[in-house]
C-alpha cells in the first residue's frame, strides 16, 4: 500500500492536561498483514508501531502498536463521506539491542 516500512517522526504532547511536555514519538507502518487486517470491505487502513526515544539506552523503545481502519458511508449515512476509526495497544515494549537489563537500572529519560 506504499507506506509499508516507512518511519514518521512527530511530536505529541500526550497528557498536556497532566503538565506533560511534547515528546517525538517514532512511528514505523508496517504492512497489513502483521495484524491480519484485511482491506476487502475497506477503503484503506493503516498499521504501524509507535516508539520513543531514550537517551539511557541511547535507541528507540517500542512502547505500542496502531491501526487506522478507514470506512466510507458506514456512519455518515451517504456514499461521500468516510469515518476514521482507530486503535491503540500501548504497553507491548521492546528494547533496542534486547537491553532489557540495562533499561531496568536506570531510569527512563526521554529525549
């Protein structure tokens, strides 16, 4: 679907209404087939994984995944519109390097 593999960088200020400061968060897709989602009654969807930088491991932690599912005329009633459905799983990390040890003497220091 043309963004298979591709790597996005934005930034995200998840629980601003908490005091939380913006972070880059790094979003790699991958393809469909990684989650088993099937696009026959779809227009299009979206999978990816979701990683932060940190700066004791000095690489990229895998902290979730996404998907976007992208249905058209389902809930707008008409055959024009389209609605963006999404699903996050945060919480299924993985470590650069398998730096499991490392990450648990230290703490964790976001860029």
């Amino acid at each position: 679907d043309g963004t298979e593999n591709e790597i996005h960088f934005v930034s995200e200020a998840l629980g601003a209404d908490l005091g939380a400061k913006a972070q880059t968060l790094r979003i790699q897709f991958k393809p469909l087939t990684t989650y088993q989602v099937h696009t026959r009654s779809l227009p299009f969807a979206l999978c990816a994984r979701i990683g932060i930088y940190d700066i004791t491991l000095g690489g990229w932690v895998d902290v979730g995944h996404f998907i976007h599912y992208c249905s058209q005329g389902v809930e707008t009633g008409d055959s024009t519109g389209f609605t963006l459905k999404s699903r996050f799983w945060l919480g299924d990390i993985s470590f650069p390097n398998d730096n499991f040890l490392r990450f648990c003497a230290a703490p964790l220091k976001l860029a």
